[in-house]
C-alpha cells in the first residue's frame, strides 16, 4: 500500500525532528506525514463490520481463505480489501513464498524466544505512544502469557513453508492481525484518543517499527551472541518481510528497497531518534512480558535452567541491546549473566560456522525450526484475539 497526503502539524510525541533531519534528511518528511495515517482499507472495513456485523465477517473470513471471487456480493470495503490483499506485488518472489522465511526458522528456539522478548516486543512496547495504547486496552498487562502466545502463533504461521500463500493460517491471520490494529484504531479514536499528541492510533509510523521488529531488531540482538547473518541470507530476510509488510498494510516507502540490517538500521534509527524515552507504561508492559517470557522458558521441556537462570540471561541480552540508558527507563536490572555474554558468543559462533559450512547442517536446523513453529501452533488450540475479532459468529 502506498498512499501520499498533504503536511500535517507535528504531533508532540516527535522529539528532536531538526537532529534527525541533519541524519535522514527528507525521510523525516515522511515519517511526520505517516504519524497521522492509519489503514484507509482496513479502517473502511471496521465500519462494515459495524454496520452489517456478521455478513460482513463472513463474507471477510470466506474470501481470505476460499479466494475474493468466492464472494461475489462482499461489502464494498471488504471487496476493496480482499483484492488488495489478493494482488501479489511483481517484486513477490513464488520461490521464496514456498520455501517460508527459512532464515528465521534456522535460528534455534531458545535463541529465537529470547530475541522476540528481549529484542522485539521490548523495542515495541518502549514507544510511548504504543504503550500508552496497549495499556489503554487493558489486556497486555492483565494477560500477557496469552498475548505473547498470540503473537507467536502468528509470526509462526506466518514464516512457514507456503504461510503467505492465500488461504494459508499465515495469510489469513496476517490480515486478521491488520483488522484488529484497525479495530484498535477505531475504538481509541472513539474515546479521545488525542491525535495532535500521539499521531493516529497505530498510524504508519508504529506499523513499521513493529515491521523492523521482527527484521533487524531480533537479529541485531542474535549477533551478541555470535548469530549473524551471511548477505544473501539478510536479502532473503528482507524480501519475505517486505510481503509481511505488504499484508500488514505498511506503506512500501517504508520497506520497498531495504535489503539488509544497515538499510533496515536507518529506518530504524528514524523512528527510535524521534521517539521519546521510555515511560511508565512500557516499564508496566515490559515488566509483563518478562514474567511471561520467563516462565516459557523455564516451561520447555528438558529446559537447561530455572526461571532465574533464564531471567539473568534475559535481562543481559535486553541490557546488551537496548543499552543501559533505555533498559534503566525499562526497568531492566543489571544481570550477572552479562559476563558470560561473551563465553556464549564463542560457542554459538562456533555452531554457526557449522551450520553454515557443514553439508545438510543448515537444512536441519531449519527443519528443527519447522517442527518446533508447528508444535506451537498445534499446542495454542484456542481462538486469539484478532481471530475473534474477524469471527463471522
């Protein structure tokens, strides 16, 4: 999706616009018009949804998975969507939707959790105005063990071989996550959500930081601990993620043209330099996730360590990446894991140099990461939050 509209005023959640421009020179243009653009498509179809309720719902949830032209008499906002989502961009690349995003599913489990936690969501959730949004919907806090489940069902079935095929639980759940960022949209506008301040709820901006949080972020992490990525390995990374994007309804002006970690750290570096420190409410969010993170881990079977073992080691990596300025405005303690980074660097070095040199090596490990994403999806058997949302009963 790319859309273009005139200059808004700068909402007050930008800080230091001047410095960041002196970096990211017209860049910084449009990320002050994206602060105040949301979804138009999935907007438009949240209002369907209100207006005709169920048919609506049906005729969505039937065109994701049975294909637009299985719904001939759809609303005309969920057509509009539908063959949005349907229209595969050139830059699309069949191979790569079948093979799912191999790159990830390579990296092992332990290793992908703690990056997700420490890395991603920690990065999401200390953004303010996302946090001022996530705790103003009462859920992330009260019940974070199943809102970090969901989040893993999706990005599981989202980096599985054929996930992004229409039909396919990726695809559908994709734009299933879409709608509920548009419902989200919708309902905190409705209760004075203060634009002028914080830009539109979920706007352009936050979509594509959630977009490098699950690119850069999480990999930039792995590599403090020896797991770094090859070139061709970043490009197909980025590639597959720009569909994600695509599906997720981001602006390509965001994504379109970044291929590896230092393009993606730019963009990265875009949002995070004009974003205010961390606040009470990501502290409340993070504190959360931890907890839920943790007990995870220590939950796996056969796990090496206890809960605490696994909260040291968390904190260390989240302290190693977010830096010590941002991890004390987190609430992120100093850890005594911290001086055994380096012991773990070596080894996991090693085992990627393995991985990457030892015929059929790289091949099982995404295999490992095949089966460990499907036993995920397999083991969280009830409807998440924007599944119910889409639900056509």
């Amino acid at each position: 999706m790319t859309v273009s509209y005139e200059a808004s005023p700068v909402p007050e959640r930008v800080v230091a616009p001047a410095a960041a421009r002196i970096r990211h020179g017209d860049r910084v243009d449009l990320l002050l018009r994206m602060l105040q653009v949301g979804d138009p498509l999935a907007d438009a179809v949240v209002v369907e949804f209100d207006e005709f309720g169920r048919p609506a719902r049906a005729a969505l949830q039937r065109g994701l998975t049975d294909g637009r032209t299985s719904v001939p008499d759809a609303p005309p906002a969920v057509d509009a969507l539908l063959a949005h989502v349907e229209a595969v961009p050139g830059w699309v690349s069949e191979e790569v939707l079948d093979e799912g995003d191999r790159v990830s599913l390579a990296v092992p489990p332990h290793w992908s959790r703690l990056a997700n936690a420490g890395g991603s969501l920690t990065h999401t959730y200390s953004s303010p105005a996302i946090a001022r949004l996530l705790v103003g919907t009462g859920r992330l806090t009260s019940t974070a063990p199943r809102r970090l489940a969901e989040t893993g069902l999706w990005n599981a079935a989202a980096v599985l071989p054929g996930g992004l095929r229409h039909g396919a639980p990726g695809y559908v759940q994709t734009v299933q996550v879409r709608l509920l960022h548009a419902r989200v949209r919708a309902t905190a506008t409705a209760h004075g959500w203060d634009a002028d301040r914080w830009g539109v709820p979920i706007n352009q901006a936050d979509v594509a930081r959630t977009w490098l949080d699950f690119t850069v972020v999480p990999f930039t992490l792995l590599e403090g601990i020896g797991y770094r990525l090859t070139g061709q390995e970043q490009s197909r990374l980025y590639r597959y993620w720009w569909y994600v994007g695509h599906l997720l309804g981001l602006d390509e002006q965001f994504f379109l043209g970044v291929g590896d970690h230092e393009q993606a750290a730019e963009l990265l570096d875009l949002l995070d330099s004009t974003s205010a420190a961390p606040d009470e409410n990501s502290r409340a969010l993070v504190g959360a996730l931890f907890d839920a993170a943790i007990s995870n881990l220590a939950a796996v079977p056969r796990s090496p360590m206890g809960e605490s073992g696994w909260r040291d080691l968390l904190h260390a990596l989240a302290r190693r990446y977010h830096g010590d300025e941002t991890a004390d405005a987190l609430g992120i303690p100093e850890s005594p894991a911290t001086s055994l980074l380096p012991l773990f660097a070596v080894g996991e070095a090693k085992a990627r140099l393995h991985q990457l040199q030892v015929p059929g090596a790289l091949q099982q490990a995404e295999e490992a990461g095949i089966a460990a994403r499907r036993g995920l999806v397999a083991a969280l058997t009830d409807s998440t939050a924007y599944q119910d949302h889409a639900a056509a009963s």
